[in-house]
C-alpha cells in the first residue's frame, strides 16, 4: 500500500488537483488523503514536519513533490 498525501490551501487550483488525485489514487494499491489545511490548521505541524514549504504539495511514500507553487506554509502552521 503506498501512502499519497495532497496537502492544499482550499481554493479552486487545489480543489481540481485535489479532485484529480482523488480519482487517480483510487483503489487497492493507495491510501490517499487529501489535507486542507485552511480547515484542518492542526496538520499544519505534519506538513512541515515531512518538509513541506509550499502548497500544494503531493507526498508519495514520504517524498515531497510540489505541484502549482501559490502559498507558502507559514500561512497555515
């Protein structure tokens, strides 16, 4: 099982790339989550913890890609 991660702010740029994985990341072979940290402010510390400092940001397996660099981390931990 792979671990895959969306960090994301909440606005329309991340809510399609959230919908996207959503789609792309279903089934068996993934445990996908998608993380908004404008509502969920408390994963802000994990985000930053796995070495995230733009959103959003995809974390497969630990490794931290960044996808459509708009907001910076501080804004949510």
């Amino acid at each position: 099982m792979t671990d895959v991660i969306l960090f994301h702010d909440g606005c329309n740029v991340c809510q399609s790339i959230s919908a996207t994985m959503t789609t792309t990341f279903a089934g068996e072979n993934f445990n996908f989550e998608s993380i908004n940290l404008a509502t969920q402010k408390e994963r802000g510390s994990q985000a930053k913890s796995l070495g995230i400092t733009r959103l959003p940001s995809l974390v497969i397996d630990g490794k931290v890609m960044r996808l459509e660099d708009h907001s910076p981390i501080e804004h949510y931990a």
